[in-house]
C-alpha cells in the first residue's frame, strides 16, 4: 500500500514544535523540537496502520483554513498530504479541530504514531 507523502507541522507557545513526516512507503519522522527530553524518532508503520490512515485521508472534506479568533491561544498547526500538483493544505488552530472532526481523527492517528 502507498500513501501520499504526509507532514504535519505543530507551532505552539513557549518555542513548542512537533513535527510529523510520513513517506509514501510508510516510513515516518518524529522530531519534537526538545532534543533533551524528546530525541527524534523514526519508523514504519505496519500494513493495518498504513490502511488506517489512508482511510483517515480519504475521509477528508474539501481543503480549508480554521483560523484561530481574535486573541485566541493554543497550537496552530500545518498539514501538507501529497505533493506536487496534487498537495492537499491546511492551516488550523488546535481549537477549531471540533468543526472539523475528519482532521482530528487524521491528527490524532498521526500524533500517536
């Protein structure tokens, strides 16, 4: 099984990063920005895995942008599926992922890798 190249990119307050990159082949990248307690991490993910997010992709409704209101704190995140032509984009804030709970369920599964 092959899936579209996945990044998932997390800015928060207090220099917070995570950063989430899954291959086609399945291989995948952790690197939480705090080398100290959190050493990047790679992998890849088992046949059920793989199939369980390719679901999660294809569930997604059309792309759009869920801005963070006025004053509004938290994470605001990236999430890039595909490349080239085909690259699906997306910009949130963390708050907003309950208007759109297909993009939880896709952040949730990747954030547990």
């Amino acid at each position: 099984m092959s899936l579209p190249p996945i990044h998932y990119r997390v800015v928060g307050q207090d220099d917070y990063m995570l950063v989430i990159d899954v291959a086609a082949d399945g291989s995948f990248a952790i690197d939480s920005g705090d080398y100290t307690s959190h050493k990047p991490r790679r992998g890849t993910l088992d046949p059920t895995r793989q199939a369980h997010l390719s679901q999660l992709i294809d569930s997604l409704r059309k792309p759009r942008d869920l801005p963070a209101p006025e004053g509004a704190e938290g994470f605001v995140a990236e999430l890039r599926i595909g490349e080239g032509a085909s690259v699906r984009s997306e910009q949130f804030w963390e708050g907003a992922l309950d208007r759109a709970p297909e993009i939880r369920a896709l952040v949730r599964a990747l954030e547990v890798l």
